[in-house]
C-alpha cells in the first residue's frame, strides 16, 4: 500500500524527525499495549520487536507481495513490477510498527490517501488486502494473537484508501 511518488507535497513536516506526528498528518506509529500509541521514551515494546525486528518485517512484506501476485482480483491494481511497492512496504511498515522512520527519511511524509488515488481500492479490496497481510505473518511466524493485533490496527489504515464502490 506504498506505491507512489517521491517525496512530494507538504506537510510541515520534517522528514528525519523522530518527533511523534499529529494523527491528521499520518498515522500513529503502534506499540503492543491496548489503544495505538505513539512511539517514545516509556511506552511499551514496539510491535516491531515482538515481530522479529527488521529481518522479519521484510521476509513478511516480501510474503504479503507473493501473495499479491498471486490474487486474481487484488493483481491488476499493482504496477507490473511490484520492486518498488515491495522495498516501499518494507520501510513504511517498519516505521508504522515502531522501528526506525526510514520510510518518512527516504520517501517523505506517509501522504496515504494521495499516494493511492490513482488506484481502484474498494472495501473488498482493503479486506482482502489486511487478509493477505495477515497471512504473511502467519506464514513467517507471527503468533496467531501478534498477526491478529497488527491486522486490526492496519484494518482502519486500509479502509482509509477506499475510494471507490465495489459496485463500479
């Protein structure tokens, strides 16, 4: 769900900030411990230790593509080459899980929505979407409760880029 341009637009943002952003300029980054939070000093362990670190968070995206490439419905939203989306993921749900904000460093501010208007996503699209992720952490190791958790908090995330009717 990163595919998009480099870099462009505002947000007032600094990009190599660690500093927490307000929820209307991006999403909070998560950590294990009931609502999402933002990341920081005294908060708890970041979902992306308890899932494996950056070794895991890429084995999983490159997982969640495979199964992409493989969804006769979800495929022919993605760019024929899925390289970019793929290394794009991996920086974003790093960053997203609490891990270093190499995607913010290296894309820009996380712009969601505009960066996927050009894409047909519908609400059985996003579902689809969280269920293939969801998977690909279960099929890289995740418990059932870590893959279940990350999958709620991205369910919102993903229903956030709907923008057309499964009807059309």
């Amino acid at each position: 769900m990163t595919d998009g341009p480099d870099k462009s637009g505002s947000s007032g943002e600094n990009p190599g900030s660690r500093a927490p952003r307000p929820a209307a300029q991006g999403l909070p980054v998560l950590n294990s411990g009931g609502e999402p939070l933002l990341g920081g000093p005294g908060t708890r362990k970041p979902l992306f230790v308890e899932l494996g670190g950056r070794e895991n968070v890429e084995k999983v995206v490159d997982r969640f593509y495979d199964r992409i490439d493989d969804d006769l419905e979800l495929r022919p939203i993605f760019p024929a080459s899925m390289a970019v989306g793929r290394a794009r993921q991996k920086l974003f749900l790093e960053e997203w899980l609490g891990g270093e904000p190499r995607y913010t460093t290296d894309v820009g501010p996380w712009q969601l929505r505009r960066r996927h208007a050009p894409f047909r996503v519908t609400e059985e699209g996003a579902s689809r979407w969280i269920g293939h992720m969801e998977g690909a952490l279960l099929d890289c190791g995740a418990s059932a409760e870590l893959a279940s958790q990350i999958a709620s908090c991205l369910r919102p995330v993903a229903f956030r880029m709907v923008n057309a009717s499964d009807a059309d």
